[in-house]
C-alpha cells in the first residue's frame, strides 16, 4: 500500500532536538491523523531507535508532548519518541452518543473496532502496529528499533501490543494501565461497543489474560500511583501482578508509588526511570 506523505503542521527546538507534529491522511483509520514527533540532535545524521508512546482517554498527541517532560531525557539517551493520537477523528468519525469522555473520540482503545459504525474509523491497533510505524520509518530518520508504553488506556494499548507483538518491540512499559479491562467499567463500556457482546473477542485485548498465556516476554515495567483515583477498581493492578506469578524468570516489573495519583504529574516523575529502561533493551 502507498503511503501518504506527511505534512509538517508545527516544529520547536528543544533540548537542541526537534518536535515536531505532523498530519497525514489514514488509510487504516480513514480519516486524517495528527502524531507528533521527538527527534534528538543525532537525528540529522543517522536513524534513531523509537519508544512508541500511547496516551489515555480524553487526550491527544499533545499532552504528552507538553506534560511530560520527556524530551530533555530523550535527549541525553539518543532516543525519538514517536506520540500518536488516542482515536480517529474528523467528519464523519462516530463519537458516542452522549458525547462520554471513556467512549469514541480520544477514547479508541487501541482495538481493531469490528461493529457498526465503529469499524468504519476505529482501527487503532492496525494504525499503531503497522500503518504509524511503516510511516515514521519510511519518512523520517526512524529506525526498526522499538520500545512501546503509555498511561492509563494508552498502558493497556501498550501492553496488549507488546505482549501480542514481541518481535516487533525490545520492551514495554506503562503507567496507571488499564490491566484486566474484560472486568472494569472503562474496559467492558469499550470492549462491548467496539466489538460486540461475544467476550472471546474481547481476550485479546486483555493485558492480564495474555499475560497469563504469553510463551515468549519482552521486559516489563509497570507504575502504579496508590493515590490514584481510578485504582483499583479501573485498572485493576492485582490482575497484573497475578499474571505476572506465571513467569518467574521473565523480567517484569510492577511497582507501586506511593502517594502519586492519575496525572501527568506523576507520568513526570517517573518518566525519566521509564526510558532509561527501555534505552537498556534498545541498545542491547
């Protein structure tokens, strides 16, 4: 399939790298898309590896881009990070109905939708997995080696794409992730309108479940706030970490924070920990 050529929407040095945001039309997801782009200084003379970063409900390319603070550490380590949206968006893109935060726009779970009239747009483990990746890479001093995290539905969109995708990611890691969705309110809402009521297809996109059956691991790394306001109930950590008891050699790490809640605040402090990590499997 060809690719569209990205256009360049914005560009501010930082950290003497550039970021920088681009639009693009979306053969995946059918409509046009906005990413955004970290490129450390070496990018001008040689292809960079890659931590592919998802971001949670209600948010966009933005707000890790901004909050974060991750770039200065990006930096230092000689890593792009590569910020997708969280859904399709556009005319004609299906919201829903009541126009709710934890469904349809900024909320795409990163599924491959398959009922009406999701299907039509909301393709976002396609478009992570392949479509961004083969565009990056193609366009951009990008190379083939990745990492993947993200926070909250982007920790659980992650998750199930590292665990379901191990030979095209070195490490994963999350905060706050949705870790057992097949049994949370965010998780069965998103679950059960994208894809309909048979819970089978449902199981593969369930970090906990394929956890539990996973034959082959990336490393992992998990952050979970004890303040949180969405845990446990949302997330669902225990899942995790009792999946987790089925791989007693593998490296899997899941830390409880004491005091730190949902936001960026705590995405802030522990960001720098997150890609020393992954920068330890990338230059392995």
């Amino acid at each position: 399939m060809s690719q569209d050529k990205l256009t360049k929407v914005s560009e501010h040095l930082v950290f003497a790298g550039k970021q920088i945001r681009f639009e693009h039309n979306s053969h995946s997801l059918n409509c046009k898309m906005q990413f955004s782009v970290f490129l450390p200084a070496e990018a001008e003379t040689k292809k960079m590896p890659a931590v592919y970063w998802l971001s949670g409900l209600t948010c966009n390319d933005e707000n890790f881009s901004s909050k974060a603070g991750a770039q200065r550490i990006a930096a230092e380590l000689g890593i792009a990070l590569i910020i997708p949206d969280t859904s399709p968006r556009g005319e004609g893109v299906a919201d829903d109905e009541n126009a709710a935060y934890d469904f349809g726009l900024g909320a795409g779970f990163y599924v491959n939708a398959t009922q009406a009239p999701f299907a039509k747009h909301y393709q976002m483990y396609d478009y992570i997995l392949h479509e961004l990746p083969q565009l990056v890479e193609g366009q951009l001093p990008i190379s083939e080696n990745r990492a993947i995290t993200g926070h909250s539905m982007g920790g659980h969109g992650a998750l199930v794409i590292g665990l379901r995708n191990t030979e095209r990611y070195k490490s994963i890691s999350a905060f706050s992730p949705i870790c057992n969705p097949m049994n949370a309110a965010w998780g069965i809402k998103a679950l059960s309108g994208y894809l309909g009521e048979d819970k089978q297809q449902w199981q593969q996109y369930d970090a906990s479940l394929l956890l539990t059956e996973a034959k082959s691991l990336l490393p992992i790394l998990v952050d979970q706030g004890t303040a949180d306001n969405f845990f446990p109930d949302q997330l669902r950590t225990e899942s995790l970490i009792e999946a987790a008891k089925q791989h007693h050699d593998a490296d899997i790490e899941i830390r409880y924070q004491e005091g730190y809640d949902h936001s960026y605040y705590f995405i802030s402090s522990f960001i720098e920990s997150h890609l020393r990590f992954h920068a330890k499997h990338l230059f392995a």
